[in-house]
C-alpha cells in the first residue's frame, strides 16, 4: 500500500513555483485571478493587513501570466482551480514587478536610494529573463530609469504588453510617517521623485503596460499621487474579493485535515484560533469572517512539531510589525486618539465611514484615524449601522495589542514610569486567588490621573484600565462583560491550564465620586449581591478554584472586599 505524503505547510514560504514544488500545501486562491480578469477595471489596488498573503497571492499572479512560464503551466497550476478553468490572458505578458518593502528609511536620501534601487534591481530583472537590448544607466534617476525602460520595449517588442504588479507599495511610506513627515510630504510632493515615478507609469498605460496589481496595507499616499497616478481602481471593500486574502473557517479546517489532525484535535485548537486569528471582514457586505493566514500558519507549525497548543500564540515577527501602532495612531492629535481607542478596548465599537484615500502629512481627522486602523488590521467590520460599517477589535491578540497601547498612552499623559511585573501578579493570582498586586498597580494609575480626567472618570474607565493591565496575564483567559455586552461579571480570570490546580478571580467593579464617597457600603453591598447572583450561573458553577472580590474606586483610592 503506497503511503500518501503530506504536504508540508508554507508557513514563511511567499514564491508560489516554490511552494507547489517542494511539496507545500496551497490553499486554492486561484479562483480570484478570474475575477480579476473579468472586471472591467485593468489597473487594481487591493490593500490588507500586514501578513495576510499579498506576496504570495502576487507571487501566484506573477506566474500565471508570465509567458517565460507558459511551459510549466501543468505543473503549477494543474491541481488549481484555474488550473482546470483557465481564461484566455494566461501566460501572456511580459511581468515588471516591483516589491517596495525594505527600503532603508532613515531619511530622505536613503529613501529615495533604496527606492531607486528597487526599480534597478526590478528592470535588470525584467530585462535579462525578456532578453531586451537595454542598459540600465545608474546615473539615471527612477523615473528616468522606468520611462526608458518603456521606451526600448515600445521600439523592440512592438505590440507586446506588460503586466506591472507592484507589491508593498506605501511600505517605506509608512516607515517615514512614524518618525518623519516632513519627508513624506518631500518624497510625495509635486515634485517629489515617487510621485513622479508614477507619473512614468501611468504614461506606460498609453501604450504597453495593460495591467497593474498594487498592494499594500494603507491608502496613505494615494492622495498625495493623486495628479500622478488617478487610473487604478480601489477593490479593498469590494465584497466579491473580501475572501480573496486570509483564511476563511472552512479552508482552515481543509487545511488541518490535510495535516492528519485528527478531529478531536481540531475542535480543540479551533476554538483558541478563532478566538485569537478570526474576525476580520474587509467589506460592509462580505458574507465571511477571515483569519489570519500567517498567524494560524504559525499556531499550526508549532502544534504539529510540538504536538501541543504554542505557548506564545502570536508570531514575534508578526508581533514587531504591530509595535507602529503607536507612531500610526500619534499621526492623530488630541483626545480623538484617547476616545478611539477607549471605545474599542471597551467593546463599544465606532460607527464610522472609511476613507478610500487620506493623506495624514495634512490634518489627521478621527475619521482618518479610524479608516487607518481598519486597513491596518487592529478594528474591522463587525456590522452596519445606518449604512456606515461599525467596527470594532476584529480578536484577542489585537486586544492585547491595543491594552499595552492604551495603558502606554495612560503613563505618557500621566508623566509617571509604572513598574509592570506582570509575572509576580499572575503568580500570586494563580498560585493564592488573591488580587492585591493588580489592583496595587491599578491604585498607581487612578493616584497619578489629573483631576481634568477625574471629570469624565466613571466606572467604565476603571475597569478599562484594569481590563488593559489583565490582557498582559498570559496564563489566564479573560472575559469580560465589556467583551460580551450581557449580564456577566465585569472581570472574570480564568486559568488556561486548569488541570495544574491554579486559581481565577472573579471581580465585580463600582466607582465613585469623591463627594459621593458616603455611598461606599451601599455600592459594595450592590457588588456583592452581583457577585452572588453571578456564581448561580451553570457557567460559573462549573468553574473550579475562583475567589471572587469587589472592587470600590472611590476616586482614587480602593476599597477591596473578597466575598467568600
């Protein structure tokens, strides 16, 4: 009997020819170079997050229609849905790609080198796999380079065309408006050698270049290259390609089949991998939630070589990715950022439109902000709302991202360095269901707020700050009513690893006022009754080793009471 091999899992691997022959599983995306093809629409910008498989999906374009590969088409598409459907444009263009990630952005002319050096190493490229008679003249500049490109393939291929696909095309923009927006308005402006570049490229559509593909993450520069670039058409929010990136549920568990886990198995780890890599939709009428493709590769790799759930659940090298939120969200000034970013921690979502271009070198509005968070990945469309897309933390690992962060802006506005030893609470919490550490570093907050903040201060807010401080304790599992939005304790901590006999806590919140403080025994007495009726609950019934406590801000000092 033949043993059948599995496919090995791409978890890093983006070069389409190399994962189909070296054996690596494909998730069938190929369908949508079909739909590509029939729209109307030549020139294409398709924006997602960061790792959710734009360069492998250009990678399989590139392919496709590379007529150098007209020979191997069998071989690397067979098993492929358009493999088996192929339209009439395959194998047929002559592929310019351009790939604008790492580029050396500590300042202007680093910039610009890196930039220049890309489209060199681009048309090199192009040139000695077409065998077209050009020099590429170093002394030209990028746009110099690209126009003559265009020129010498008008005069030597005649009636051929090119398939331009650009891939990561605001990345080193988005470097420089972490830390330099005097430099992006340069390389944007007027006369800035980007936008001229595009210039040169959207003249290339008048006679050889047929089609564009651009991706990227955010439509920042878009309105700067406006005048330079007007042609292509945005498909981010278009829900015929909201599935076209990422993993949808049933291709994650096509995938897990493949890799013989069994069943059982499955209804394990999904639940965690949804909970942590689910809940993005790109489009007001997509009809699926997706997953993030690189991080369920992640979870998948270690689950297989390991044969137990990861430890650390998010990727480092995906984890230093989202570090810019920060410097993103700082491109927004004055409280707009601090609502924002309150009202999606808390669950509450915002109700917002999405701009389709902005340019953050001019006024960053909430509006900007909110539309950058959604291309960025960290808010997503959870429903509608008057016809505007209410969006809100598409899972868990972004909720931890935006915890660190709110708490980061909390000791920025405060002036204050808070110690954070996250290891000695989740200790003493697991080890003795006791409370005293993390409710003594939220004290360290509310004594270090101003007395301005205490005018919009309620409980909400307490338990927000609490909320970000717990998301950090990885041994445990958070749910909170703020999450859920239905009668439910306000914090619950329960231990991932239940069978090590290690405790959860569970915690009702009240706050008031300094002048109200003579309501104290009244609102812990209201606690507790919630705490009680709360521990009926069968969920909360079939939870073993949970202390359960109330917790009274009054202003900022805290009254603890545990109910036994």
């Amino acid at each position: 009997m033949d043993v059948v091999k599995v496919k090995k899992l791409p978890y890093g691997i983006s070069n389409y020819e190399e994962l189909i022959e070296d054996n690596y599983y494909y998730v069938d995306k190929t369908m949508y170079i079909e739909k590509l093809e029939n729209l109307a629409e030549k020139r294409i910008l398709f924006l997602r997050p960061r790792k959710f498989g734009k360069t492998l999906f250009t990678s399989t374009l590139e392919n496709y229609y590379d007529l150098k590969k007209a020979d191997k088409f069998e071989s690397l598409y067979g098993q492929t849905y358009i493999g088996k459907n192929p339209t009439k444009l395959k194998n047929s263009y002559h592929i310019l790609k351009f790939n604008f990630s790492g580029i050396d952005t500590t300042n202007e002319e680093t910039t610009i080198k890196g930039f220049k050096e890309e489209v060199m190493i681009s048309i090199n490229g192009f040139i000695q796999k077409y065998k077209l008679d050009f020099f590429v003249n170093p002394e030209l500049t990028s746009e110099g380079l690209l126009n003559s490109l265009i020129e010498a393939f008008k005069v030597q291929r005649g009636e051929e065309k090119i398939y331009v696909i650009i891939d990561e095309y605001d990345h080193f923009a988005n470097e420089l408006l972490g830390f330099n927006t005097n430099q992006f308005k340069n390389l944007v402006s007027k006369n800035g050698k980007v936008r001229k570049w595009y210039e040169i490229l959207k003249k290339g559509t008048e006679s050889v270049i047929d089609r564009i593909f651009i991706t990227g993450v955010a439509p920042i520069t878009l309105d700067s290259l406006t005048s330079g670039f007007n042609i292509s058409t945005d498909i981010t929010q278009d829900e015929s390609f909201n599935e076209m990136m990422g993993f949808t549920e049933e291709e994650l568990r096509k995938l897990m089949k493949e890799q013989d886990i069994e069943e059982e198995k499955q209804k394990e780890i999904l639940p965690i991998m949804r909970e942590n890599y689910d809940g993005y939709r790109f489009s007001l009428y997509g009809k699926e939630k997706i997953y993030n493709s690189n991080m369920c590769l992640y979870f998948l790799n270690r689950y297989i070589r390991f044969n137990r759930i990861p430890t650390e659940l998010i990727d480092m090298n995906i984890a230093s990715d989202y570090t810019k939120l920060g410097k993103m969200l700082d491109l927004c000034q004055g409280k707009e950022k601090e609502k924002v970013i309150e009202k999606t921690v808390s669950g509450e979502g915002i109700v917002s439109e999405i701009r389709q271009k902005f340019n953050p070198a001019m006024e960053f509005t909430e509006t900007d902000l909110v539309s950058m968070l959604y291309y960025l990945g960290y808010l997503t469309i959870e429903d509608e709302e008057v016809g505007y897309p209410k969006l809100n933390i598409p899972n868990k690992v972004m909720k931890e991202i935006y915890s660190e962060y709110f708490l980061e802006i909390l000791k920025r506005n405060i002036n204050i360095d808070i110690s954070e030893n996250y290891t000695e609470i989740a200790r003493e919490i697991a080890l003795e269901g006791k409370i005293d550490k993390i409710v003594e570093m939220l004290g360290k907050y509310l004594k270090n707020l101003s007395n301005r903040d205490y005018q919009r201060f309620d409980e909400k807010y307490v338990k927000l700050i609490f909320f970000c401080i717990a998301m950090n304790l990885k041994i445990f599992r958070l749910k909170s009513e703020m999450e859920v939005q239905r009668k439910y304790p306000d914090i619950l901590l329960i231990p991932k690893e239940r069978n090590k006999g290690y405790k959860g806590v569970m915690i009702e919140f009240k706050y008031l006022k300094k002048e109200e403080a003579g309501k104290l025994k009244e609102k812990q007495e209201e606690a507790r009754k919630q705490i009680e009726e709360y521990g009926e609950f069968e969920e909360i019934k079939e939870l073993e080793n949970i202390n359960k406590y109330t917790v009274v801000a009054v202003n900022d000092e805290i009254y603890v009471e545990e109910i036994k």
